[in-house]
C-alpha cells in the first residue's frame, strides 16, 4: 500500500468518526477515513483513487503521555476513475 502512495501527485485524507476505548494505561480504537489520491497513469492519464480505510489502533500510556502501540489499517473499499485538472 504505502508504495501505491508515494506515486501520488496529491493526497487528500477526510477524517471521520473515532472511537477509543480506555482500559487503565491501554486504550483500542477505531478511525475512519476516506483517503483521495490523484496520480498519472502509465498513458499519462490523471486518475483518482478513492479509499474508504479505517485504522485500529492499539495505544499505551507511559509517564502520562499516550503512545501508538500499534496501528493497523484496513481497507474496506477502493475505486479509481479519470480526473481532470
């Protein structure tokens, strides 16, 4: 995935509800996004991809800071089509 990204001309991320649940220094959560890539095709052509993504997460606290202990994405959705300028 992260390879696709790094031919993106542009990005553009809507962040959407979140989730977190506590439990003493633990804390899960989920993120919702719909993430908007714009590149060049092989011919040249600019497309668009869509991704409707979510993020579960796996967060710790240590000395009263909260950490990312794990994060893992998942991809519910993608679609591509041609773009214009």
């Amino acid at each position: 995935m992260f390879d696709n990204l790094n031919v993106s001309r542009a990005t553009t991320h809507f962040n959407g509800q979140s989730t977190i649940t506590l439990d003493g220094d633990r804390a899960t959560g989920e993120s919702y996004c719909l993430a908007h890539h714009v590149s060049l095709d092989e011919s040249g052509q600019r497309t668009l991809m869509i991704a409707s993504i979510r993020h579960l997460d796996e967060f710790a606290e240590l000395d009263g800071d909260w950490y990312f202990a794990e994060r893992r994405l998942m991809v519910d959705w993608t679609e591509t089509r041609p773009s214009t300028p």
